[in-house]
C-alpha cells in the first residue's frame, strides 16, 4: 500500500513540477500565444485577401466582355452600308459622283 500512496504522490509532483514550470515561463507561454493568435489572425486576412481579389478578377472579365461586345456593336453600326440604312428614313442620299474639295488659301 506504501507503494500506491507514494506513485499517488509521484503523481501530484509531478503535477506541480509542470505548474511551477509554466508559471516560471509564463512570459514565453504568453509571447507563443500571441504569435498563434497573429498567425490564424494572418491566415484569416490573406483568405479575406484571395477572395476579394478573385471577386475583381471575375468583374474585370464581365468587363472586358462588355467593352468588346459594345466595340464590336459600335464598329457594326459605324459601317457606310448601316449608315445608309439608318439615314435613308430622314431622306439622305449618297451622292454618286467624286467628292469636290475646297482648298483654301492663307
């Protein structure tokens, strides 16, 4: 029975070794617990980070679409044979002959 009350005790001093070692650098405990909090604090920003810079890339690309759908509308409708559809309702004519230049001199 001696032997179970004193590995029973073994026990606890061991116990209080491991207290009195943490408390003895309690400081160093400490400094590791903020650099684990700065790090999941890190980790949390930089997936913050990635999605938003995912998020910009997708409108960019809804962008770019845009711009090359309206370049593309805009270069249709500029075409000479567009025009004179479009202008034919208000009564303009292309005139068949060469264009006459006016040069004026200073």
């Amino acid at each position: 029975m001696a032997s179970k009350k004193n590995s029973f005790g073994n026990y606890f001093a061991i116990g209080s070794m491991t207290a009195s070692l943490v408390l003895k650098n309690f400081p160093f405990v400490l400094f590791l617990s903020f650099l684990t909090v700065v790090y999941i604090a890190n980790a949390h920003f930089a997936e913050k980070q990635i999605r938003q810079i995912q998020t910009l890339q997708h409108e960019v690309k809804n962008l770019r679409r845009q711009y090359n759908s309206l370049k593309s509308e805009n270069m249709y409708k500029s075409r000479l044979a567009k025009i004179e559809e479009d202008v034919e309702g208000l009564g303009l004519t292309k005139k068949a002959g060469r264009v006459k230049r006016i040069i004026v001199d200073k």
